[in-house]
C-alpha cells in the first residue's frame, strides 16, 4: 500500500458510507441501542462500519484493521494500522444536529498521517492528499471522481484573541476552566472531529479536550489538523499524542494552531 494508493479509496468508502448514514437518517425513524460502555449506536453505525471495513480489507488485506464497532479488532495492536469510526458523534446523529462525521485514518509508527473527514449533513469533505497536504474538497462530492479542492492551512493565531471550539455534547465545568487561562474572542460548538477540522481551515484556533475519547475518535481529525500545519499534544505535558496504545483510549489533549501559546493544565 502506499499513500496514492490509499486516498482515492477511503475517499471513496467515506462517500459511500455518508450516503448510507443519511438514507437512515432521514428515514421517520432509526432504533438505538446501547453498547457495554454505555455509548449508543445505530443501525446507521452499524451500516456505515461494515461498508468501509469490507472495503479496506478488500483494498488493503496486510494491513491491520481497527474500527470502533468491531470489539474485537480492539485486542489487536500495532504501531501501524488502519482505523475507523464510522459514525463519529452518534450523539449529534440521533439529535439530528447534522454535527456527525465519517472518520478514516491511518497510522503509521505511532502518529495519524493520512485521513478523511466527511460531514455528510453538512456536506464538508476535508482529507490528506498523498502528499500530505489538507484540503477541503468542494463540488457535489463523487465517489468515484474527485471534485475541486482548496489546500487549507491554520491561522496565525497569536493569544491575543483566540477562537475557541469546544465539544457540543460534552462540554464540562473543566473544559470552560482551561478555556479561561486565554484571551478569547469568540467560541464555537461543534460536535465529532468536526472540531479538528475547524481548527485545520483557521476557523478555530484551539480545542481543548478534558474527557474521554478513543483513537478512532481523534485520528482522522488529528491527521487532518496536522497535514493543515497544526499541533495535537496531550493536556498534561503538552507532549505528543501517541496511537496503538492498549485499549486505544486517549488521555485529555489540545489540537492547536502553532502559534497558541499553551497555558498549564
């Protein structure tokens, strides 16, 4: 597998799996159920993961496959690995608040360096080119032909005036105290990895986040981010954010654009 083989296809997938997660959505009504770790999911969960797992295994069977409604691909472990979560923001899905993506990452030595992004309800494609460059993709978004893209890049935040994102479904007393040590301008909601996104294009300057989260939450967005010429670093220590943990669950972390000065947890 290489990187120009690999963008076309999980540009594709999460295309296809958008499709598939509005038919349901916009259906009059959708079960919910309960998983063992006490999240919902749905039957468009459920759809969307089995079409991007058959299509990656069917595109890239040597490589390690990691995807949030599969618990048993959660046992396995490496440093370099495909990961998915087909529905980011179930919350935001079942609300039909339209803040829910489709995420597809992949991972190498430990750090997310390609990945796709797709808001089906709101219509945003953002993704890494082979080369490692993000760009939103505009146009009536294809599958099977890509359309016009423009690079995007952070902004050239300086402290003196941040736009802040934080979580829509998860915002906590803790998250609104971190926010408070900065100079902010303005703030934003916005749900899934939507949030990286925001950040990447310079429309957010900073989103912290003080709660759960797990890898197949964060890697799409988080190579996205990175690819614009953005930071993820762990809350505590401001160190790096490392993938293929056991269990993958992250610690609290910070997506930023380079030029904030982080204050202390």
């Amino acid at each position: 597998m290489t990187h120009d083989t690999l963008i076309p296809v999980i540009r594709k997938l999460a295309i296809e799996a958008g499709e598939k997660i509005m038919e349901i959505y916009d259906s009059d009504d959708f079960g919910v159920k309960v998983k063992s770790d006490d999240s919902p999911v749905t039957a468009a969960d459920e759809a969307a993961d089995a079409l991007i797992s058959a299509g990656l295994r069917a595109a890239f069977p040597d490589i390690m496959l990691v995807t949030e409604e599969q618990a048993d691909s959660h046992d396995t472990q490496g440093d370099t690995f495909l990961i998915v979560d087909p529905l980011d923001g179930t919350k935001e899905f079942i609300h039909r608040r339209g803040d829910f993506t489709v995420n597809i990452a992949l991972v190498e030595k430990g750090v997310p360096t390609r990945g796709v992004v797709y808001a089906p309800a709101r219509k945003r494609m953002f993704y890494t080119q082979a080369d490692g460059q993000s760009v939103e993709e505009t146009g009536d978004l294809n599958p099977d032909q890509a359309g016009p893209t423009r690079a995007i890049h952070v902004s050239e935040a300086d402290n003196s005036a941040l736009m802040v994102v934080a979580s829509k479904s998860h915002r906590d007393q803790a998250t609104d105290d971190y926010i408070s040590k900065y100079q902010v301008k303005d703030m934003k909601s916005a749900g899934s990895s939507l949030k990286f996104c925001l950040v990447a294009t310079g429309e957010a300057d900073l989103y912290p986040r003080v709660g759960r989260t797990m890898e197949w939450d964060t890697a799409a967005g988080h190579a996205v981010l990175a690819g614009a010429g953005g930071q993820v670093v762990r809350f505590d220590d401001h160190g790096p954010l490392i993938y293929g943990k056991a269990g993958y669950a992250n610690p609290f972390f910070i997506a930023h654009a380079p030029g904030v000065t982080l204050k202390d947890a």
